[in-house]
C-alpha cells in the first residue's frame, strides 16, 4: 500500500478548489473596503486585545541591529511599524496585493517617522532574489493564501539560517472550542459591519470568512506543514487555545 500523501498537498487542494475564486476576484475589492477602518474593527473584534497579540507576536522575533526584514501581507504595516520600534535600524519592505492597505500603512508609519519600503503585488511570486532576508513576517494573511507556494517562496528568499515568523487565526483542535469560535466571530463580523458600515464586498464574504478558517490548520497542522516544507527548529505558541497560533521555522 504506498503512503498517504503529505498533509499541505490534501489541504492546499481543497482549499484551492472552494476559494480560488474569492481569492482571485473578491478579496482585492473586500481590503480596499476595509482598509480605513481595519485595524479599529480589529480591536473592536478582539475586545480591546489586538494589541496584546501583537506583542505576543513580536516577543517571539529576534532581532538583530541592520538586518533586513521583509513583511509579507503587510496590510497596514501594524509589523513593519512594532520591529523598528524595538530595532530602529532595520530595513523593512513591506509587500502587499493591497494598494489600499498599504497606503493607509504608509501614512501610519510616515506618522511616526517611519521608512517602510512598499511593494505592491502578488506574494505567491515574491520579487526578490534568493537568500535577500534575515527574517520574514506574516500576520493574519496565510487563511487567504495558497500557503504551500507562499512558505515555499519566503523559504527562497530567506538568507541560509534566517527565520520566518508566522501569526495567524487557526482552527481550534478542541471540536467544542472550534463550535464556540466560529458563533463569537459571526457576531464579530456582524456587529464590526453594523459599527464600521462595511460595504457589499465586505458584507458578501462574511460566510467566506468562517468557511475558510474551518478549512484552515490548527496550530499542530501548521507545524507539521513547515517541517514538511523543509524548514527547520519549528516552534508553536497557542493563544487562547490555539485559536491564533505564533510560528517560528528557520530556513536551513
């Protein structure tokens, strides 16, 4: 009897065939909707805890004075923004498919004297040379992402020891927690789209949202899908029972 396939090439399928369409024709619409108001609708969402995650995040990355940082679906910079604010010296280029995103994340850190390079375009393709990075970010992206090619292409570009540091929403592996989850964040979605006036391309993928989280990997899941893409010193830490997981893999 020959093995059963690897895990990322069961789960990229599935994803791939239920999504692909969100992905390539709505989501650009849903982030230019959303983009003004992304990051209060966050913090109303997570109850005032969008910044304790965030730190939780930040305090797994190890920085380093000069190095260069690249930070993938960078959004409205929230990470760009954290790592120079412990280590001004960085160089930090953000990339992102939003335009919208990143011009609101452009004024944020422009606000606060900040110098973050801005690339807009498809991250499944990162426009970098091999071995470019000492580290790698990604925060809150990789559910609407064909995950297997966008590792595989931070892998590429990372330097030869560099580490990649990933935070997302996951799939509880407790069915009950899971249950529970998928009930708060329909209301979040609901309540943050009456508050914020969210627009039709927002409000059409409420469903999409759940659906993809549901399709999604626990934090056990991700572990194994980085190891089985050759990255190297997998580290997990659960938040909330892993509703959102913080992930560090080293590029060998």
């Amino acid at each position: 009897m020959s093995p059963p396939p690897p895990l990322v090439a069961v789960r990229e399928q599935a994803r791939e065939e239920h999504f692909s369409n969100v992905w390539s024709r709505e989501l650009n619409k849903v982030f230019a909707d959303v983009a003004p108001y992304y990051d209060r609708a966050n913090n109303v969402a997570s109850l005032g805890l969008w910044p304790t995650f965030l730190n939780k995040f930040m305090s797994m990355v190890d920085l380093k004075p000069n190095m260069q940082s690249l930070d993938v679906c960078a959004g409205t910079n929230a990470i760009g923004i954290a790592l120079l604010s412990r280590e001004p010296t960085l160089k930090v280029t953000a990339m992102d498919r939003s335009a919208a995103m990143q011009e609101v994340g452009q004024q944020r850190a422009q606000a606060r004297g900040m110098r973050i390079k801005s690339v807009i375009g498809d991250v499944h393709e990162l426009p970098f040379p091999d071995n470019s990075f000492d580290i790698v970010t990604l925060q809150y992206a990789s559910r609407h992402l064909r995950v297997k090619r966008v590792f595989e292409e931070i892998q590429r570009v990372l330097k030869p020891g560099g580490t990649f540091y990933h935070c997302d929403m996951l799939r509880p592996s407790n069915p009950v927690v899971e249950k529970l989850y998928y009930v708060y964040l329909r209301a979040c979605l609901a309540t943050t789209g009456f508050l914020f006036r969210s627009g039709p391309a927002a409000l059409n993928c409420k469903n999409y949202f759940i659906n993809a989280l549901q399709m999604f990997y626990s934090a056990e899941e991700l572990s194994e899908l980085l190891r089985e893409l050759g990255y190297k010193n997998v580290a997990c830490k659960p938040i909330f029972a892993g509703m959102i997981a913080v992930h560090r893999a080293a590029k060998p």
